[in-house]
C-alpha cells in the first residue's frame, strides 16, 4: 500500500541527511562519486596583464635594487658605449734607417734626393710615428729648399776646372780662374766677380792650387757677411745661404736656409725665388710653421723712402719712379703693365743676391721697378680682378728690398 513507500522515502533521506552531516564533519569519507558537492571544472590559468609578463628569470637582489650612492651614479661608459672600430693605417710608419738616409742628402744640399728618400710619407694612410712627423717636416722643407736654390746662379768659380793662386810683388795673394792671358798680362776671376788684371811682370808667384785653398777664402769672407747680419729678416740669412750655393759649398747653405724659413717674412722669397710654384710652396711654408700667409694680412706701413736724403730731397743717384707713357683708361691693360714693372722688379732683387760688382745696382733698380707698379696700380679700380693680390706684393717686395737697401 501508499503508506509503506511513504515510511521507506522518509527513512531513506534521514539516512542520506546523516551521511551528509558525517562527511561534512569528516567523521567519515564517502568516495567521489557519493560526493554531496558537485564536480568544479579545471581553472586554467589565466594571462598577465599587458606589461606584467614575468619572466622566468629569478626575482633580482633587493640590494642591488637600491639607489646607487652619488660616488657611482657616473654611467659607465665603457659598458654600454659600443666600440669603435680602429682604423688601421694602410702603410707602417717611416722607417728610421730611410729617415736617417734622408738628413744625409738634406744636410749636403740634395733636397731632391731627401724628398726621394721619404716619397709618400705626407699621405694620411701612413702610420702616426716619431719617424713619420719628423720626414714630414723634413720633406716640407726640402720641397721648399728645392725649388728656390735651382734659381741661384752658380758662380764661375764654383765650377772652375783649374784654380791659380796669384802673390804679386806688392805682397797681395788672390785665388781664382785665369779667364785671359796674353804675353804681358793676364785677367784673373776672383771671388766677388771681380776680374782683376795683372801684368806678368809683377807676379813673383804663380801656382795652380787645390779647391779646399779657395773655400778657405770664400769662408773668411763669409764670416764677415755674418757678423754684420740682420738676425732678424729672413733675407738676412737667405743671402749667407746664396753666397754658399753660388760658390758652391751647399753643405755651408743649409743651416742659413733653416734659420730663413722660420721668419715671418720668409714667404717674400718665395715670390722672388719660387717663380710659377710660389703659390703652392707658401702655401706649404704655411702647413710647416703654422703661420699665417703674410699676403693675408694688413701689409704695415712701408718703411722710409732710402732714396729720399735727410734734406728731403731725392739721391741724384737713385732712379726715379714715373708712370708710363702708354697708361690709358683701360684698367685690364694697366695691369698688365703693372705685372710687367712688378716682374722686372723681381728679377733685378733676385739678382741682387749674388755675389758680384752689379748686386747693388741690381737691388736699386727692382726698388725702382716695384716703386712704378705702385704708382700704375693707384689709377686701376679696386674691382679690377687682381689688383688686390698684385698690390699686396708689390708692397712687400719694396718693404724688403727697402730693408736690404745698401
């Protein structure tokens, strides 16, 4: 009937209460599948946040973590600056022996063959060494040298095959080459291009002697060219230099040529010496000492007029400046003529180095010459292309032959 069903429903879930109340107090451990509570799905693990990935590195030392101290907040520079290739040069550096090889032909004149010796060493792709700056200075120099003794005039006596040694009656002695002789007289060159005359019957000796009795004689006089020296001008020295070169005695030139290069107004030789390459070499001068080209800067006042006497008035001696009968309006040939006085000018003050009875007259007349550019240029227009620089060097060229005046 409905009544015992009903007894076995209620009996049934005041067992099922009690099992529930049992587990719950973990008097008891049904197993999974009588588990009152139902299955939770498996949580899978869910992704960071954007900007809060972890990795798997270990977590950092907190002491590490900590502000550095002021003695360290200095970046190391050599941690995290990348490094920079080095470059490599492409050729060693001057070897000592052809730096050494090259000072032998230098200090004996060979300028050429010291700039031989060192070819290529003023390419940047050499190594940097002692060896290196020090053939480049040299080179520099030699280049120099080169260029303006090939334009010294070698004298006679540098090249006489036969040399006499003359003591007249009179008890004086000369030295030179017998350029004439005749039955009662001979002309003897002697240093100075002096060509002296003497009868044969007032010689008591006559003999040939070996070059070595001449440069003694050539030493002597250059001894007193010395000590009346300027030490101050570069053309001061240049002429000791050139009076060796002439005679002959190189070795005896160079040191002069040294002390010349180191003076200011150095580059005023160049004009007069350096001819088409004067450009180039003063631009070199100025690379080896490190000053500026004069031609680039305000030329100073010129010095006094030697021609001018104390009363005012000009030497009677002296020449006379003028400007040309063919001046016109053109300003292009204006110039031209003022080139042409200028390069007269500069061969009469080349001239005027050597060591002959005409270097005085020589020397006058290229003040001349350069005192007429001057005087062409003043009616030329300031635009006209050139006329600054032709200007600048007229200026300087009279500014030293006015200095050397004599």
């Amino acid at each position: 009937s409905g009544c015992p069903i009903f007894l076995l429903l209620i009996a049934g879930a005041l067992a099922a209460g009690t099992l529930y109340f049992a587990n719950q107090r973990g008097w008891i451990k049904l197993p999974d599948f009588m588990s009152f509570s139902s299955p939770q799905p498996e949580e899978k693990p869910r992704p960071p946040a954007p900007g809060t990935e972890q990795s798997n590195v270990p977590p950092p030392d907190t002491a590490k973590l900590a502000p550095p101290s002021p003695a360290t907040t200095a970046p190391k520079t050599t941690d995290k600056t990348p490094a920079v290739a080095e470059r490599r040069p492409l050729y060693p550096a001057v070897k000592a022996q052809d730096l050494e090889r090259a000072r032998s032909c230098y200090a004996k004149g060979d300028f050429a063959g010291a700039g031989r010796s060192l070819e290529g060493c003023e390419r940047s792709e050499v190594e940097d060494a002692a060896t290196t700056t020090q053939a480049r200075v040299l080179v520099k120099k030699a280049r120099i040298f080169d260029v303006l003794t090939g334009r010294i005039k070698p004298n006679a006596l540098a090249t006489a095959p036969k040399l006499e040694q003359i003591t007249l009656d009179s008890g004086g002695t000369f030295v030179g080459k017998v350029i004439s002789e005749s039955d009662d007289e001979l002309k003897l060159l002697v240093p100075g291009g002096i060509e002296m005359p003497a009868s044969k019957d007032k010689i008591a000796t006559r003999k040939p002697v070996a070059r070595s009795v001449l440069e003694e004689k050539l030493k002597t006089r250059l001894d007193e060219r010395e000590r009346s020296l300027k030490p101050d001008r570069a053309g001061g020295y240049y002429s000791l230099a050139y009076y060796c070169w002439q005679y002959g005695l190189q070795q005896d030139a160079v040191p002069y040529l040294d002390k010349a290069v180191e003076k200011d107004d150095f580059p005023c030789l160049i004009r007069v010496f350096g001819g088409n390459d004067s450009d180039s070499l003063i631009q070199t001068w100025c690379e080896l000492t490190g000053k500026p080209n004069p031609e680039s800067q305000k030329q100073p006042p010129l010095p006094a007029d030697p021609t001018i006497k104390s009363s005012g008035k000009p030497d009677p001696k002296a020449l006379t400046p003028k400007l040309p009968s063919d001046l016109s309006g053109d300003p292009v040939k204006n110039m031209n003529l003022a080139q042409g006085r200028h390069d007269e000018g500069v061969k009469f003050f080349r001239d005027s180095f050597g060591d002959s009875a005409q270097s005085i007259d020589n020397l006058h007349r290229a003040h001349g010459q350069f005192q007429e550019a001057l005087l062409i240029l003043e009616k030329v227009p300031d635009s006209t292309p050139g006329k600054e620089k032709l200007l600048t060097q007229c200026q300087m060229l009279l500014a030293d032959v006015r200095k050397r005046w004599r």
